[in-house]
C-alpha cells in the first residue's frame, strides 16, 4: 500500500535504510564516471497543514473503509484547538486541517496522504516522512531538463493538495568526483 520509496515511520525502515538506498545508487553513478543531480526537499508544516477531508479522500483511495475509515473519521473530526500565551487563551476554533502527532495513527495517515507524491515522477525518489530527495544520473543537459520537469510536476502535486515547500530548507547538490551543492534560488 504504501510506496517502496518511503522510508519515515514504517517497520524495517528507518534514515538509515534511507540514506543507504541512496548512497548505493549514486556510488554505481559515480564509480561509471556519471554525475548525479539531487534534489532536497521539505515540505513546510506538513503535519499541520493536511486538510482532514483530503486525507480521508486519500485514505479511502488506499481500500480503508468501513468501520476502520469511520473510525479515522471520528478521530480526525470535529477536533477544536486553541493558543494559549502566558495565561490568555484564545477561543476554542475547529480544527480543519492537521495530523494529530504524538500517536502511531497520527504518522501513518500523514505517509498515506503523501503516498502519491512521486506517481508522475521519471527519477528516483527517496522519503523520510516528508523529507524527500529527487535525483537522476547526468550524463547531458537533457537529463537536467528531466529532472526539472519532475521538479514542476512535484510543484503541481504540492499545489493541488494545497502543501508547499520551504524553500529555505530545499537544497541542490551535484555529486560527481567532485562535490558540489548550493541553495535553491
């Protein structure tokens, strides 16, 4: 059910698992004399930023129905929230959106909901939760122009699911004998 690619909160699974997935397919790339592109992502405030009906949209999108989908309604509706600031609280304001953290369901739902990030993605995809690498092989300028179309189409994913990146932590690296990385502009 849940992609190959993920690696945040699953059994078996861990950065490690993550990390050597990755250093395995850009030490082949290199050691052929290749470059590799790599593309950090971070998704900003994710956990808070998921709206509760498109994440049952996507749930039920993954065969969770049922008792089991009523249930994750239950628990993700109707929650209120509110600020508190050295002794003054605001009003209590109905929670629309957000993954509520600190359980086990809370991060499952949260993979679940980012599940289809990648679906049009050409290059190779690597997740954390929501930490997420894009690289490919450069052999050309072409494959550059590749790897910037999966950049636009994952831009058109963050769009429609009303997410965004934080651009601040987004980080570009070049890998090849040499090393190399800058800031995304």
């Amino acid at each position: 059910m849940i992609l190959d690619s993920q690696h945040g909160f699953r059994k078996g699974r861990s950065c490690t698992t993550n990390l050597l997935k990755f250093l395995d397919k850009v030490t082949v790339a290199v050691d052929r004399g290749d470059g590799v592109d790599v593309v950090f992502l971070d998704l900003a405030k994710t956990f808070d930023k998921v709206l509760h009906q498109r994440l049952l949209a996507k749930v039920r999108a993954h065969g969770v129905d049922g008792k089991v989908a009523a249930w994750i309604r239950a628990w993700l509706l109707g929650r209120k929230q509110r600020v508190c600031v050295e002794g003054a609280a605001s009003l209590w304001r109905l929670a629309l959106s957000g993954v509520p953290q600190g359980s086990v369901l809370g991060p499952l739902l949260f993979i679940i909901f980012i599940n289809d990030l990648e679906l049009q993605i050409i290059n190779t995809v690597l997740k954390f939760a929501d930490d997420t690498k894009v690289f490919k092989t450069v052999i050309d300028e072409d494959d550059g122009a590749v790897l910037q179309e999966d950049l636009q189409k994952l831009s058109k994913w963050a769009d429609s699911w009303q997410m965004e990146f934080n651009v601040e932590k987004c980080k570009v690296m070049h890998l090849d004998h040499e090393i190399t990385s800058s800031t995304i502009p």
